[in-house]
C-alpha cells in the first residue's frame, strides 16, 4: 500500500483511467470531478467518462493505427478498453459503443472501487498532495484553467471542436435508404445510407454554405482541429471536397439500382438497441433550426427526428512540448502530471491511452522507481513522444497514426502489409515491456 495523497483532478477518459491503474497497484486515490455540481457546455450527464462528440472509437483492427492503440490497452489491462468492449456495438471495422452503457460502466467500477475516493466538486486552485494527475481534459473549467495557466506560466492554445446530431431510427424512411459499408468490410446493416442525386447535392451544399451558424465567442487566435471540422467549413473549401469526406459515395452501391450514388450521407448505430443513429461526419456549428432543414433535406430523412443537435465547445491543450516528458510528468514540477487531451492529444482511446501512462508514472515516482517513457515502435510512444517534440513549431492536437511511428527496417510497398508490420513491431516492442504490479 502507497501511504500518500494521490489526486486525480478530471473524471473523463484519462482521469478514470489513471486512477484505475494507480488504486489496482495500491494506492488510495481522491478523483475531483466537477460534473454533478457543475456541467460544461458539451457534457449531458454526470456520469464519468462521458463521450460528447461521435460515439465512435474508430479503427477495430491492426490495419489501423487507433487499432494498434486499442490493442496495446487491452494488453496493459485498460478500464477503458474493458469498458468499451462491453459496451460495443456493430460499426463494421470501427469499434463503437453504446455511450450510456459505456460510462455507466466506468462510474460503477470507480465507485465500487474501495480504494478510489469520488468528490463531486469543482477544483479551481491546486490541491495540496504528494502527486496530482491533472486530466481536466479540453473543457476545463475557467477558474482552474486560470490555475493551470499560473502554474505553467505559458499561454494556452485553443480550438473548437463539434459534435454531430443524432436522430431517432423510427423517423428515418428506410424506402430511400440502404444498409451497407464501403467495400464490404463489416456487417451490412452497420451502417445505413443516405443516397443524394447530383441535384440533391448541389441543393444540400448551396443551403449549407447559407445556413446560419450558432453565435460563440471565438478568440483571436481561432483554430479548427482538423479531425472535427464543422461540415460548413468543410464545405468552405470548395464544392466538391464534401465528396472526398463524409459524404464520398465510393466502394458503395445501391441495391436498388446497383449503381454507385452521386453522393452519400452515412448513419451509424448509437446504441445497442439501434434505436438512435449518429450523422457520421456530420459535426456542425449551425444554429439548431437550421439543422432541422438541413438534415431533413437528406433523402430518408425527411420526417428525422433529432433527440441531440451538433454543438461546437472550446477545446483547450498546453503547450506540451515546452512543459511536459514523454512520461507525462511536468518537467519543472515533478509532483504533476498531465493527461488526456488537455496535453495536445485528441481522441477517445488517445485520451485514455494518456492516463494509463500517467497513473502508472506516478505509482513509479512516488516508488522512487525509473518512470517508463514507452518504447517509440509503440503507438502510445509514438503519440507521447510527437506531443512532447521540443523542435515542433506550430504544436496542434493530433491522434494515433502511423505517420508518426519510426520508420520501419524495410521497404514494404504494400500499403496494408506495411500496417500490419508497424503494428506487428508495436506488439513485440510491447511485450518487452516489464510493467510492475
């Protein structure tokens, strides 16, 4: 047993993740979450680990990079991972989850957990303990972002993030509609299609570039991360780039007709049930009324009733590569470390990927033990070390890839064989990993 004061301050992804890991290699752990008292202008509920934007963890298999992450987690034992597993539903190659199981989940192991001390309320000056994780996450509270700011004695840099609206299954037109995934790779009935027509198109992208967005407050140094572009912005770029995004029609084709469509609006499964769809790539800014139209302008969608409209938050990250190691420790105050996306990095299992790190950093520090910087052929090495590149100049959010994992020994031209020996690699670099109980 670890006789210290050990708080995690945040309840999202990588503060339950964190403090799961540092209580099942013994310690005691306080966890300050503000969501019960206080809400932010994203989250629902107050339940940890809460998902506000897609309820999609992406990539399910090696191929991909978020794939590999997912992998390594499941191999370190994550509370993330075991929970979405549970709570997945069908979404072809991807792994999604039926976000009200998936946090219920989480905030039922936390709570039941006798070495994990949950309080509801908000942090707005750093507590006094022997090692604090802060995992606040990108909608951390004015007052302690304020805190975070003195403590780190650096500007913050900001971006906006949304979310796309989800619709009842009872109100979509399954007569113009078709299940299907593109290329075959998944069940068929993951996801449901939304055909366009050419002058479909046009009439939906001309509304789009009209419709009249939500008024928020942007700050001067306005940033969209790439990952969650509003479609309106995307549309900005030019007619036709809608085509090679969410809405691609390629390696799908209607059965009805047995050709490929002009243009294709994707539903995905929200829940277990499939009684809600998400709109996939469909994260907005507009103002709700005129979301109504324009969704209900989606052939099958006519009549959609919408039970969540796409919202767009204020997302907030430190300047990692001049404040913390790859290890996630702050580097001119050893007693603090950082995780999830407050840190730069973007993404559900990124997030989580970030707090198993720091939980298990701290239970070394506070051992007096090394703390482990993953090995670089891994995907979290890979990720903690790009956020924490001290030559990077323009530092921007990013999540798993492999563009930024080590090349690899040999040429491989072909693309997926090339995946699977990066991915290959990470595991192997994994298992000679000697992690402490």
């Amino acid at each position: 047993m670890i006789n210290k004061r050990i708080v995690v301050i945040g309840g999202g992804l990588a503060g339950s993740e964190a403090a799961w890991q540092m209580a099942k290699r013994g310690a005691k752990v306080t966890i300050y979450e503000m969501r019960g008292n206080k809400s932010t202008p994203a989250h629902k509920t107050d339940k940890l680990a809460e998902l506000v934007c897609s309820n999609s963890f992406r990539g399910n298999n090696l191929a991909n990079a978020p794939g590999v992450l997912k992998e390594e987690l499941r191999r370190m034992g994550s509370l993330i991972m075991e929970a979405a597993d549970y709570a997945s539903v069908p979404a072809g190659g991807a792994l999604a989850v039926d976000r009200d199981i998936f946090s219920t989940y989480i905030t039922a192991k936390i709570v039941a957990e006798p070495a994990i001390t949950l309080v509801r309320e908000e942090v707005t000056t750093l507590p006094q303990a022997d090692a604090i994780i802060i995992a606040t996450g990108p909608l951390t509270s004015d007052a302690f972002a304020a805190s975070i700011a003195e403590l780190t004695k650096t500007e913050y840099l900001n971006f906006y993030d949304a979310a796309a609206p989800i619709i009842t299954r009872e109100s979509i037109d399954f007569d113009k509609v078709f299940f299907g995934v593109r290329y075959q790779k998944g069940d068929e009935e993951d996801y449901l299609n939304c055909p366009l027509t050419e002058k479909e198109y046009n009439d939906f992208y001309e509304y789009l570039l009209a419709a009249k967005r939500s008024e928020i407050h942007l700050a001067e140094d306005f940033k969209v991360f790439e990952g969650c572009m509003p479609i309106e912005d995307m549309a900005q770029r030019g007619k036709r780039t809608l085509l090679f995004g969410p809405l691609k029609p390629v390696g799908l084709r209607d059965p009805r007709t047995d050709k490929r469509p002009y243009a294709v609006i994707q539903l995905r499964k929200e829940n277990k049930a499939a009684t809600l769809f998400n709109l996939v790539g469909f994260q907005t800014s507009l103002i709700w009324s005129e979301q109504k139209k324009l969704v209900q302008m989606i052939p099958g969608l006519e009549q959609a009733e919408i039970v969540r409209y796409g919202v767009m938050h204020r997302n907030t990250f430190i300047n990692s590569p001049s404040l913390i190691y790859p290890n996630t420790q702050l580097k001119h105050q050893p007693e603090i470390f950082f995780a999830g996306q407050i840190t730069g990095i973007e993404g559900y299992i990124e997030s989580a990927a970030s707090g198993w790190l720091a939980g298990y950093n701290v239970i070394r520090w506070l051992r007096s033990e090394p703390l482990l910087t993953m090995p670089a052929e891994t995907m979290l090495g890979a990720l903690q070390l790009h956020i924490t590149d001290t030559t990077s100049k323009d530092f921007q959010p990013i999540k798993s890839n492999f563009g930024i994992m080590p090349e690899l020994d040999k040429t491989i031209k072909d693309k997926k064989l090339k995946k699977m020996a990066y991915a290959t690699r990470a595991l192997a670099a994994l298992a000679k990993v000697e992690f402490i109980d």
